[in-house]
C-alpha cells in the first residue's frame, strides 16, 4: 500500500470537494473505510469532505497509482478515509465556536418560510405536496377542486428579511476504551456535532451573443445581479466501535448527516435582448440525510503468514427538494426610471422558471461485500520478502428518481382579472385570487422524461504479488477484472421508452516499482489502466432549469465508458519525520473522455442547453513538486522549530482531439474539468506545551474549461 500512497498535490472545490492534480471531482473516488463513499449529490460523483466531524478522523491516504486491491473507476486518485478505532485514551470533549464571515454577518439576510426544525436540516412536512394531492394534475376535470388544490399550497413568494447572526457550531465527543492490551480491547468513538452557517454574496452575471466581426463586439444578452442567501443546517454523528480479540479485529462503523439548505435568490438587472428591467426570485430548499455503516474485520491467521480483511457495507441517501419556486418580472426598459411596478411574468402552459413550483425526490441504496486475502511465504532469504494478494468485491447501487413541477397559468383568458399582474407576489397569489374566472389556475407540466430508476452491479476480483529486496528494492503488480453492468430505465420527453443496459468487463493491469538508493531517497514508478464511468444523473433524460446560470441540463444514455492508461514517476527525499521533498512527472492517456457539451440550436434569451457526451479521446502530461520544511533546518535560532512551511504545486497541459466531430469548434483544446496549474501554500506554528497551533493557507487553481462550446457559442471556462 505504501508503494501507491504518493503525496498529492490537491485543491478543496467549494470547501468540500477534492480534485487531485487539477482534475474534476468526476475522476476520483472516495472509499469510506474501505468501500464506496456515499454522494448527496444529484448531479455528480463528489464526496462531501465536511460530513466527517474531525474528531472522529483517524487518517486519509491519496493513492494516484492503480493497484490490484484498489477500485478501478478513477484516474485523478483514490482518497481513502479511516475513522477512529479505539481511542489512545478515555476522553470526553466538548467544542463550541462561532466565526463572522465578511460580507454576511450581522448585514441583512433573506430567508424562506420554513419549519421549526429546518434548524436541524429537515422538513417534517411544512414544504412537500400533501399525501392527498392527486398524483396528475391533468387528471383533475372539476375546477372546484383545481381551485381548491391551488388554495392548498401556501402562498410564499417573499422572503423574510432578518439581521445574519454569526456562524455557530457545536460539538460533543465521547471516546472510552475497556480492556488491556494483550488481552481483550474493546473501543468506542461516538462524536454528535450541528453547524448553522450563513452566506450572503451578490452574483454579477451577463451572458452576450456571438462576437460580430464586422462590428467588432459581442452585443450583451442579459447582465444580472442576483442577492444569494444561503443558510446550511448539519447534523453529523459517528458512532464507532472496535474489539481486538487475540489476532483479529472487529469494527462496527456508522455515519449519519442530516443536511438542510435554505437559498433564496433576488435577481435584479436588465434582458437587453428581451427589452426588459427584471426582478426574478427563486427560493430553494434542499434536503440531504446520508447514512453508512460497515461491519469490518481483519484477522493475522494462526500460521504467522496469512492475514484475512472482509467487509460488508451498507449506504442510504435520500435527496429532496420538497417546494423549489421560481417567479419572474419585468417592465420595459424605457419605465426604468418611473415607479411603475414590475408585471409577474405569467406562462400560457405550464414553465419551470415562471410562477413554478418544483418537487423532487431521489432515493440511493448501495450494498457492499469484499475479501481480501494476504500471503506471505517463506523463503530461505531473509532479504527476500515475497507476497501473494488477492481478493473479490461485489457492489450494487440502486436509484430511484422523480420530479414532478407545475405552474400557475391564467384560467380564463377572457374574464382573467390583469390587474392581478401587478400586485406585489405575496397578494398575487393569495388564495382568494386563485380561482377558474378571474384568477390563477395551477396547471401541470411534469413529463415522462421526470423520472428514472437506476442500478449499477460490480463484480470484481484481483490478484497481485509484491516483491521486496532488502528494504532497498520493491516491485508490486497485478492484475484487478470488473465486470460493471449499468441499468437506466426511463422515458423521452414524448413517452418513448429510454432502456439502458450496459454490461462492460475491464481487465485493469498495473505495476508499481520503487527503489530505496539511499537510506534518505528513492525512486518510484508506476503504470496502470483505469476507467471512468458514467454516472446516473449523466445517462439520465430528465431536464432540469439551473436558476443561477440560466441553463438546462439533460442527460445522454448513449454515454459510454471511458478508459485511462497512467504512468507515474517520483523522487522522493526525506530529512526526517516532518521533512521532506519530492518531484514527479505524470503522464495518462483518456480514451472517450465524459464532458459536458452545449447543445446547438436549443435555448433562448440568454438559456443555454447542456448534455453530456464522450470525446474521442485525450492527454494529459503534468509535473508536481512538494517541500515540508521546519524552520530550524534553515534558521538556527530558539523556537524555530515550532515553524514549519509546506508547499506543493502541479502543471498539467491537456490536449482533446475531437477528430471529424469538431464541428462548429476547434479540434484540439483543453480538457474539459482540467487546471493547468494548482498552488498550495502554508505556514504553521505548533507549540504543544502551550496547546497553541496556527496556520496560514494559501491555494489556487488555474482557469478550467467549464461546458465544451459549438456554433455562436464559445467554450466556458471557470476562472481561477
């Protein structure tokens, strides 16, 4: 193991998200004590990094190199978390803190009406569609009861304006041990921790036409300001437990997060193609509990030669959106300076952005099952250590998806009541005003395509040897096959019926060689073949309008796996436990590269369309470098030796050829979730005898390609 867990040069995304030497979240993998981390995540394969309370951490290894015992869907890296086993000692620790955020504490901040307990990051049931609405608003022919069904969904189109109180979190941790050693050892870590955080910030956006040659300018689509006000609620427990019995060890291990995101959103600006000052509004709620548990063990066979690890791991996720609302208005530009009030944007049929109200609700279960099994022989030399490993791991994931969205439309367009338009939201749309004659009617839009079921089976099995010469001398190799099978069933947005079923069988060789030529210093070396697959929500038809950046994003179940070919060289050198310098080159081969791509032809006023599809492949080569230095080393004066300094950096060029497909775009460019450079730095001061530690971090990351571009519409890259 110690072969593949190379230092890495990695960037936190959005506080949470890892993406190792400048690749996107979608290449990594994130194993959870030994199995599949659970995603919150709809859209995307990420790990949340802040479900896991810190004291509850015992270590995370980065592995950049396959390896036979090793997963074979990434090709940034493999991120493996422990939590606590048994505690060093009995303890009982309680942490509270509150942090001001510039910008948003103590300023003004917008909240949605809520429950009492969206405190604790979940809805009893103040947001969700009651159990007696009916399940198709289209099947409803009385108006009595479609007025009455309106009526029932509260009218909360303005946010509560309220004064942003600091960050607070609270922690309690409890760690207590029975036993002694050489006998029967028995360890429990339980950790409960909440956080409440709030951000406010202010988005400028501004979207723009293709660029006029003859003109010399893009002309501007839209530029808006949209108010963000996001307040998150977490609850976050681990309760561990761990005996040693004689040659083995047992471990019960358990996850749970209760997560709840309130954000509204004000947008204020001008659709200069449309002619139009706007002021739109977007309240979302989203909901997240995740829960994983293993049960672990590990045994040293009576032989002294043998060691057997298994696991049986078990994953819930659930992901709602009990009542997402849109609403736009607008007035003509030239009343910009008059006090006429904005006119609510109300559709002929029913829209996802005007006078909308969205539900969904998505539901993930995975079952894990592995064995591993270790041998070491016994050789006439001492200097000769030679091991045979292998193992078989099985998983299944199972998804289940639907949405479901509506919006109010005029009832009766001859005898509907226009000056209802004009009135401010929250009297708009008040029950008396939602009626079949003058009024608001709901009318439903939801469509086949909203819904999807899921599963994905693995089946794997490895076998490697590793070979080690006097300390000085290792090579390791082997070989892991997986047979995945991917099934999607769905519909288009006219009902055809969309059947996914993609069995692929990967055979996944690698080597791993390093080499000791000095007491202080080695060199390493590694190749080996890896894969990327497809994830549910990539395969998926289902549409869905992001607010913030004006666009839709569906999926393509024509995507196919990708493939990874990666070589790896280093040179490590080590001065002693906390110092230490390496330098590396990198080299992978990307055979169909999933990346997300504009649709041409599609989208309006400044809406774009989005999908997924495989390039036909790509490069990428890299250098990193890393240096942990302790002052002391370089300034001989008291005290230095409680400074210390880290820095590591990567530079990548990428290159896609997209061959005869590159139409409307160049044929050789970035790829697509790739950063060129990525740069950490810090500087520590650790006084353990005063118990005061203080850091100053530093990190960047350069411009990636965010969404693949075509005709009139250029590649979108995210900036550092």
């Amino acid at each position: 193991e110690a072969d593949a867990a190379l230092q890495a040069v990695l960037a936190l995304i959005a506080d949470r998200f890892v993406m190792i030497r400048g690749l996107a979240d979608r290449y990594n993998n994130v194993q959870l004590n030994g199995v599949s981390a659970p995603s919150l995540e709809p859209d995307k394969r990420a790990f949340s990094f802040d479900l896991i309370p810190s004291g509850a951490l015992d270590r995370v290894m980065i592995y950049k190199s396959g390896t036979p015992d090793l997963p074979g869907d990434f090709a940034g890296g493999v991120v493996e978390i422990r939590t606590t086993g048994i505690p060093a000692e009995n303890e009982t620790r309680i942490t509270a803190g509150i942090s001001c955020r510039k910008g948003t504490t103590l300023g003004t901040f917008h909240q949605d009406n809520g429950s009492s307990t969206d405190l604790l990051g979940f809805d009893p049931g103040f947001r969700p569609l009651s159990d007696a609405f009916p399940a198709r608003l289209s099947y409803v022919d009385d108006p009595q009861q479609l007025q009455a069904l309106g009526r029932q969904l509260p009218s909360n189109w303005v946010a509560n304006s309220s004064t942003a109180l600091p960050d607070s979190r609270l922690g309690v941790l409890i760690a207590r041990k029975w036993g002694r050693p050489g006998g029967i050892e028995v360890g429990n870590i339980t950790s409960v921790d909440h956080s409440l955080n709030s951000v406010a910030y202010d988005a400028k956006t501004y979207n723009y036409n293709a660029y006029d040659a003859t003109a010399q300018r893009s002309d501007t689509i839209y530029s808006y300001s949209d108010n963000e006000n996001i307040r998150t609620a977490r609850v976050s427990v681990v309760h561990n437990w761990t005996a040693l019995i004689g040659r083995s060890k047992l471990e019960f291990r358990n996850l749970f997060n209760q997560i709840g995101e309130d954000r509204p959103t004000i947008r204020t600006g001008r659709n200069l193609e449309e002619g139009f000052d706007v002021r739109n509004y977007s309240f979302r709620w989203q909901q997240r509990t995740i829960y994983s548990g293993q049960l672990h063990g590990s045994h040293d066979l009576p032989s002294g030669k043998d060691r057997l690890g298994w696991t049986l791991g078990f994953s819930r996720a659930w992901n709602k959106e009990p009542d997402l609302r849109r609403v736009r208005t607008m007035r003509d530009i030239d009343q910009s300076e008059s006090n006429d009030p904005y006119q609510i944007v109300i559709p002929p049929g029913a829209s996802t952005l005007d006078a909308a109200r969205f539900h969904s609700d998505m539901n993930g279960s995975g079952t894990t099952a592995r064995a591993d099994h270790e041998h070491t022989f016994d050789l006439p030399s001492e200097q000769v250590v030679l091991k045979l490993r292998g193992g078989v791991f099985a998983e299944r994931k199972d998804r289940t998806f639907a949405a479901r969205w509506m919006s109010f439309t005029r009832a009766n367009i001859s005898t509907f009541d226009q000056s209802l338009v004009f009135l401010p939201l929250d009297q708009a749309f008040a029950p008396q005003h939602i009626n079949s004659t003058t009024g608001f009617e709901l009318e439903e839009g939801t469509n086949p395509s909203d819904r999807y079921t899921a599963s994905n089976s693995l089946l794997a099995g490895y076998l490697g040897t590793s070979l080690s010469w006097r300390s000085k001398f290792t090579a390791s190799g082997g070989v892991r096959v997986e047979q995945n099978i991917q099934e999607l069933s769905s519909a288009s947005f006219g009902g055809d019926r969309i059947e996914v079923n993609n069995p692929v069988t990967s055979v996944l060789p690698s080597v791993n060689v390093s080499w000791n030529y000095s007491d202080r210093s080695l060199l390493r070396a590694a190749w080996s073949r890896t894969v990327n697959r497809p994830e549910f929500r990539e395969l998926a038809p289902f549409a869905f309008y992001d607010f913030s950046f004006s666009n839709v994003l569906y999926g393509n179940e024509k995507l196919v796996q990708a493939s990874i070919d990666g070589v790896d060289m280093r040179w490590e050198t080590y001065r002693g436990t906390s110092e230490s310098m390496s330098l590396g080159v990198f080299y992978k081969q990307f055979t169909d590269p999933i990346e997300t791509f504009f649709v041409p032809g599609t989208g309006s006023g400044g809406t774009r369309n989005f999908t997924f599809g495989n390039a036909a492949g790509a490069t990428s080569v890299g250098l990193e470098a890393e240096v942990k230095r302790s002052l002391a080393s370089v300034i001989d004066r008291p005290g230095t030796a409680r400074w210390g300094v880290i820095a590591n950096a990567c530079w990548t060029h990428s290159s896609v050829d997209l061959g005869e497909s590159a139409v409307g775009q160049e044929r050789e460019r970035p790829m697509m979730g790739q950063s060129p450079y990525v740069v950490n730095g810090g500087i520590y001061f650790d006084d353990a005898a005063q118990r005061v530690r203080l850091s100053a971090l530093y990190n960047v990351s350069g411009r990636r390609l965010f969404a693949v571009g075509t005709f009139g519409t250029p590649d979108i890259y995210e900036m550092p």
